[in-house]
C-alpha cells in the first residue's frame, strides 16, 4: 500500500512596508536607504515622505539610480513630523509599516526580527527596538533596564536608546525605530493637537499608547535594532540638558507629552501627574527639583527652563479641560435630541 505524504503547510507571510520621513539630509536619506537595500528580508515597500519645498531631497531622488529598492515619494505641504508620518500611513498598502528616521541605518536583520514578532502572536499590534545613538563622536553605550513604561501617574519612562535584555512587553515606543500591523493603527492619526516649531515631540508617544490602550501587544526587543546618527545631543532639542535648548521648544514638548497623556488618565491619575511635573518633572522638561538640580549647570537658564515647561503644561491643561467641557455638552445635547427623536447635525470633521 503506498503511503501519501501530507501536503505541507506554507508558512505564513506578511508584508512589510518602511516609511521614512525625511527633510533636507539627502546624504542621511541615502545612507538610511542602503541600509534598507542590505536587509536580508527586504521591504516590500519603501515610503519615503519629504516636503514639497525640499529641493535637495526631490534633486536626489530624481537622479538616484534604480536599485531595485520598492521606493515610492509621497509630498506633504504641511510642516512638521505629524503631517509626514499622517501621509505615510495613508500611503501604507502593507499588513506591517515600519519607521525610521532619515538619520538612521538599519541593522540587517533589523526587518526579519521584527517580522518574526508579528508572526509569533497575531494579537501584536506593534514592535519597536533599541535605536543605538551615535553623538556624532561615539556610540552611547549606557543601558537602561526600564524601557517604554507609562508610570500609574502617567510619568513616561522611555530609554529606547539603552534598551538590553530579551524582548519584554511596553507601552511606548520610539519614533525612531517602530513598527505597526495595520489592523492595529487603522483610524488612529498621529495627533494634530501637538505643536512644533521644527518638530512636534511626544508624536511618537501618543500614537503607541493609542494603539495599546486598544487592547493590542506592543513588543519591544533590543535586538530589533538600527543605528541612529542623532549628531550632537545639544543638537536634539527637546532630549537634552544644555543651555543651547531654545526654551520655546522645551514649553512644546512640554505642552505635547500633557496632550499625549491626558485623555488616557482618571481624573485622580492627572492631579497625580500635575502635581509630579510641577515639585519634580523630568531634566528636559523640569519641575521645582529639577530646576534645583541643574542650577550649578546651567545657573539662570535652569530656571527658564522651569518657566517655559510650566507654561506649556498649563496651557496644555487648559486645551485639555476646555476640550473635555466641549465633548462634555456636545455628548448631552446629543442625547437630548435623541431622546426627542431628532439628532445633531454632522460635525466639520466628520
């Protein structure tokens, strides 16, 4: 009797997708694309979003050769990092999407690592990884072994750059190096409430804790890893300790990580956090110890600091509550009308 051999079983496939948002560093851009070019699993699609006033960007993808790398150029006429990741994602034709900065090489096996994580449990919704930051002198090789954590006071811990160990569960990740299953990100936009002179900082953060406070998995693994080439730390404004900070982006970033936060927190979990931000914040954006604390560094400019960091975290709170009032009266109007048999009229954003 002749024995039939089982069929065998493909293995289950993904497609994965990059976005790279990129402004003026087509030298950056470049060396972040041949990184993607080495991957031994290579991207199924490659979106790169640059402005519409990037001259040099759009010269260098107009003349750049046909590496056999899936590249497709999406043009935002908004400013900012929220506008260029929005049109990414719009953009997005794959089940992964994955983002880099501009100024960041992949390891090789950077998209085969993080595939694996997404094939191994289907309620993943995203995976990020150890973006190892290179000063623009040497690599910072510290480690940190808390990484994406949301404090029950809604103090966020990050480290995504000193991450080690094995793969562990987080809350957030960094913009730097992270990735999303599509059904998971699906209706969520990287909010357009956070402001930005040259960037809008806590982006990242807010849309991770989105799309955990979902119900879904966010996996962060070390090993996931890339090489970022940040340049000088007081270069990167809103992460760093130094009297070069322009202040004003301080009180942003300040404003930002109170909208990220805010609508995720009970009423008694945000008098927690303001009370936190306001006796001891963070070193970049800091409270009244905080402010102590680097006064023999920085002297006055310390205190300036302090100053602009409240002032963007009270007018956040401010926004914050004037919108919850809004939705508040919106949402028992609504129902009024319910109840009598009418309802209201669609709203401009719907």
């Amino acid at each position: 009797m002749t024995q039939v051999e089982k069929p065998t079983m493909p293995e289950p496939t993904l497609s994965v997708g990059v976005l790279v948002c990129t402004y003026r560093r087509p030298a950056d851009l470049k060396r972040c694309l041949e990184g993607l070019r080495r991957q031994t699993r290579l991207p199924d699609d490659v979106i790169v979003v640059r402005r519409d006033t990037d001259d040099a960007t759009r010269e260098w993808l107009d003349r750049r050769a046909n590496d056999g790398l899936p590249v497709r150029v999406q043009v935002v006429s908004h400013p900012g990092i929220v506008a260029a990741r929005n049109t990414g994602h719009d953009a997005c034709r794959t089940d992964i999407l994955a983002s880099i900065d501009d100024d960041v090489v992949p390891h090789a096996e950077w998209l085969a690592r993080m595939e694996r994580h997404f094939l191994s449990d289907r309620t993943i919704g995203g995976v990020g990884g150890r973006d190892h930051v290179h000063d623009g002198e040497r690599f910072d090789e510290r480690l940190a072994p808390v990484v994406g954590r949301l404090q029950w006071f809604g103090r966020p811990i990050g480290n995504h750059h000193l991450g080690y160990g094995p793969p562990r569960l987080v809350q957030n990740f960094k913009g730097a190096n992270m990735a999303f299953r599509a059904e998971a990100m699906a209706g969520i936009r990287f909010d357009t409430r956070l402001t930005g002179r040259k960037i809008e900082a806590h982006e990242d953060l807010a849309f991770s804790l989105a799309v955990w406070r979902r119900g879904w998995k966010l996996v962060y693994d070390p090993a996931v890893l890339v090489y970022h080439y940040a340049g000088r730390p007081e270069k990167r404004a809103y992460s760093a300790v130094s009297a070069a900070v322009d202040p004003v982006e301080i009180q942003d970033a300040a404003y930002n990580m109170v909208v990220a936060l805010w609508d995720g927190l009970t009423p008694l979990r945000r008098l927690a956090f303001i009370l936190w931000s306001f006796l001891i914040g963070t070193k970049v954006e800091p409270g009244l110890a905080q402010a102590v604390r680097y006064t023999r560094q920085l002297g006055f400019e310390s205190w300036r600091r302090f100053f602009f960091a409240q002032k963007g975290r009270w007018t956040a709170y401010r926004d914050m509550i004037a919108q919850s009032s809004a939705r508040t009266r919106y949402g028992i109007l609504d129902r009024r009308l319910l109840k009598a048999g009418l309802s209201m009229p669609l709203r401009s954003e719907d």
